[in-house]
C-alpha cells in the first residue's frame, strides 16, 4: 500500500491515498452508463476469487429528499446548499458503509463516488476549490473508472426504463430550458465535460461504455487483478 | 413550531435605517445569556425604530425540519451533523440575512459560524476543512462574546433544570387540584389555559433533560472544550468580549452602548 502511495505524488490532492486493508473502486459516468451492469459481474467474480465485496451505491436518503423537495417547492435551490446535502448524504455513507468495509479488508465497489458529486455540483456552478475541500475527508480509490457514454446515448438508455426524466437529474431548476429533455441534455452535457476536465489529473480509468458487457467486464477484470496483485 | 415563527421577526412599520446595514453577532458557550440579550436587543433596537431582522442558528425551515428528524432516528456522524448545519447557514445566509442586509437593515445573529468552528473542532473535525464550509459568509461588523466560565455554565444548567422541576410540580398540584375543582363546575376557559400551563411546563422539561452522573460530566466536558475553541478564536476573530457572569440588565447596558456606537458610525 506505501509504495503505491510513493507512485502518487505529483498528482493532486485532494483526496489522499488510503492505508486502509481492502481496496476502493469506484465507477462514475453519465446515468444509463452500465455502472451498476458491471459492478454485479465485478461482484460475483471477486467473490468467487475468494475476497469479501461490499458494493455501496450513492442515492438520496429520505432525510435530504425531503429537504431538496422543499427546494423543489421553492424554485431555487442554491447550488451551495444543493450539493452540501448531498455531501451529508456521502459521508453517512462513507463513514458507516465504505471505511468499515475497507477496515475489514473487503474490495468495496462504490457505484459512484466523489467524482460523480464533484461533476454534478461543478455543473450546478459550484467552485470547485470549495467543493473539493468540502470532500476532502474521503479517500482515493484504489481505482477510478469513468464510464464513458455520450449524452444522447444516455439519454436513449435512461428512457429505456424511465418514464420521464426526473428533476434534478434534468436539472430543471437550473433554467436551462422549460423542456424536460431538452433540460436534460443540456444539463448532462455539463457534466460530461466536467467528467472529461477530471480524467487525466484525477487519473480516472476511461472505459468506453458501448463496448459489449463481457468486453468490458474483461477490461475491469485485468484493471482490478493488477490492484489486487499489488499487495 | 414556537422556533419557526421566532426565526426572524422584522419589523417592518418601522422607518429608521442605520448609516450602513449591520450584522451584529452574539456567542457564547451554551447558557451564558445569549438569546436572552439578543431579545432585549431586538425589542430596544424595534423601540428606536430601526429595521431588524433576527437570525438564530438551526432556523432555517430547509434544515430545521432534517434535523428535527435526524435527531429521532440513527444519531449523524459529527461530520454530516457539521455539514447540516453548514446547510442551515447557507440557507439563511441566502434567504434570511444578505436580502435584510440589502434591504439597509441591522441583522442580529443569535450565533454565528463561530458556533459551528468551536462545535465542530471539540467534535474532532479539522478546523480549516470547517473554516471552507463557511467561506461565502458575510463578514460580521461586530461579534459579541457573552464570556462565562464552563463551570458557571454547569452551575446554571443544573439550577434551571432544578426549576423546572418545581415548575412541573407546581404544574401537577395545580391539575390535580383543578380536576377537583372542575368537578364543582369551575369554568372550561380557565382550565383549558392552566392544561396549555401545564403542557409548556412538561415540553420544557422534556427539553431540558435532568443531567446526573455521567451525563453530567460529558456535558461539562463539552462545555470546557467549547470554552477553550471560543477562548482561542478570541483574538483570531477580534471578539469583543463582554462578562457574561453579571445581572442581565448590566450585560444588555454594555451591549447597547457598543451597538450605538456601531450605528452611528458612517
């Protein structure tokens, strides 16, 4: 784990390396980008290679739901407060979820992680200085991988099994447009871009998410194997 | 629901604007009179006709209700509790104090970021990382350090909560002698209104948990390492520290004569 540490220095620190027992993936990229498709396959193999998994998944807890409903019912949602109740949401998961499991020893796959937050809040217009210090308390992953999907690619595939698109994932109070869809694209075409300005300093893994399931899936395999092999 | 109505009362029959919009702050470590002062600030400060608007910390209707809610279910780690409550200040420092700001007002705030830095840093939490939660603040023009001792913190949590206690006795005697009395026919307004006496009474002292033993002791743990944050931000900040350890009316008196001076400053 320290002479992984030593390889990391010149990259920025924002989150800092662990020196935790197990080993932290973690996914990100555009909604429909087949994250959570993997992540199950990742699971069932790493089990059946023997080591203890924990997959952790970042959704709303009803506590902040209620309070990004009121600011639904406001109009306006400071992009501030927006992604701080979202943070809150985060540590609770770290802190009770992915540090006991990394303590334990366990491969935790996060489907979604801070970098997922950080392109969010980044194209609500939050600074980014702030928010980065705002996530700082958490760890690197071992692995960060972005999903790679174009934003009508996501759209196509999140319509697949959605009705319509939801709210804030449309940013709709952003104002971008009063159309749903049009709103949508608009909105997640910010944070592919904030995606693609985190890939080489955060050193995201890009994995082209079009490719088919197994091949994607043997990609990861060979990525997370030299991981593990790392110890 | 008593909280929501008080989290900012304006004034708005009133004419008089100061030279400059104000943010005046109180804080202290808990019991040390903060809130007391702040409400005899608004009602002198209402009765010379100036705008104010009050602000107090957890007001915020956004995050009041979350942590109304999150106080009753699983206990927050420190760090979601530090960021809730960094949430509440956005929200009022959005809605509630830069509008009263613009408006030319004078904004008293009942508590500060400076809670949230004491709180958080006793609570573990690194101080620069809270410092950056609070960066979009506004600037106070004046922070009023009501100083008392953690000891006589102690000291005035234990005698309130002795009080309240005679105030709940007091409060069953005199049910138990209405019910009596209610049998001989006594009117149904008064003994609506003495059941509202009561039922204040017993919220209070749910509110108030009687400390004892171990309880006790984490408190007065808590309140020395509050003390100690305040006593280090003292200089940092360039508190005005005012001793809170004397009658009430000499504390407000003290207050006034730097708030006037403040006001009349262009």
């Amino acid at each position: 784990m320290s002479a992984e540490t030593n390889t990391q220095v010149d990259s920025p620190a924002f989150l800092l390396p662990h020196a935790f027992a197990g080993k932290l993936i973690a996914a990100e990229g555009l909604d429909g980008s087949g994250k959570s498709t993997q992540f199950r396959l990742l699971k069932f193999w790493l089990q059946a290679e023997g080591y203890e998994v924990v997959t952790t998944e970042l959704i709303s807890s009803k506590l902040i739901k209620r309070a990004l409903k009121t600011g639904k019912k406001q109009g306006s949602m400071d992009p501030m407060l927006f992604s701080i109740l979202h943070a809150v949401d985060f540590a609770e998961l770290y802190e009770r979820e992915i540090v006991p499991a990394l303590k334990r020893g366990s491969v935790v796959l996060a489907d979604r992680y801070v970098y997922t937050a950080l392109a969010r809040d980044l194209a609500r217009g939050v600074e980014q200085d702030w928010i980065q210090n705002v996530y700082s308390f958490a760890a690197r992953p071992n692995l960060s991988l972005y999903f790679e999907l174009s934003v009508d690619e996501s759209l196509e595939r999140t319509m697949s099994h959605q009705e319509r698109v939801k709210y804030y994932q449309a940013g709709m109070d952003l104002g971008l447009s009063r159309d749903p869809t049009a709103s949508f694209r608009a909105f997640q075409q910010r944070i592919l871009q904030a995606y693609e300005r985190m890939i080489d300093p955060y050193r995201l893994l890009r994995l082209d998410a079009t490719l088919p399931i197994k091949q994607q899936q043997q990609i990861l395999r060979d990525a997370i194997a030299d991981i593990l092999s790392g110890e | 629901m008593a909280r929501d109505e008080e989290q900012s009362s304006k004034h708005t029959m009133l004419k008089i604007y100061p030279e400059r919009p104000r943010l005046i702050v109180l804080e202290g470590i808990d019991l040390s009179g903060r809130t007391t002062q702040v409400q005899l600030l608004l009602d002198w400060l209402a009765a010379q006709h100036y705008h104010v608007t009050t602000t107090a910390w957890r007001s915020s209707p956004l995050i009041s209700d979350v942590l109304a809610r999150a106080r009753t279910a699983t206990p927050l780690r420190p760090l979601s509790y530090s960021m809730l409550y960094a949430a509440d200040h956005i929200d009022r420092t959005q809605h509630v104090i830069r509008p009263a700001l613009e408006r030319g007002e004078i904004v008293l705030a009942d508590r500060y970021l400076y809670t949230a830095l004491a709180r958080d840093t006793a609570r573990g939490l690194d101080a620069a990382w809270v410092q950056n939660l609070y960066r979009y603040s506004v600037q106070p023009d004046a922070v009023f350090y009501l100083h008392i001792s953690p000891e006589e913190a102690v000291k005035r949590r234990l005698s309130l909560q002795q009080q309240r206690l005679g105030e709940l006795h007091a409060g069953k005697l005199k049910s138990a002698k209405m019910a009596k009395e209610s049998k001989n026919g006594k009117e149904p307004e008064q003994r609506k209104q003495e059941k509202e006496a009561k039922k204040g009474a017993q919220a209070t002292i749910i509110q108030t948990t009687a400390l004892t033993g171990e309880a006790l002791e984490s408190f007065r743990n808590f309140e020395v390492k509050m003390y100690s944050e305040y006593q280090q931000m003292q200089k940092a900040y360039g508190f005005t520290v005012i001793e809170g350890n004397q009658p009430i009316d000499q504390v407000q008196a003290t207050l006034r004569r730097a708030i006037m001076r403040l006001l009349l400053e262009m």
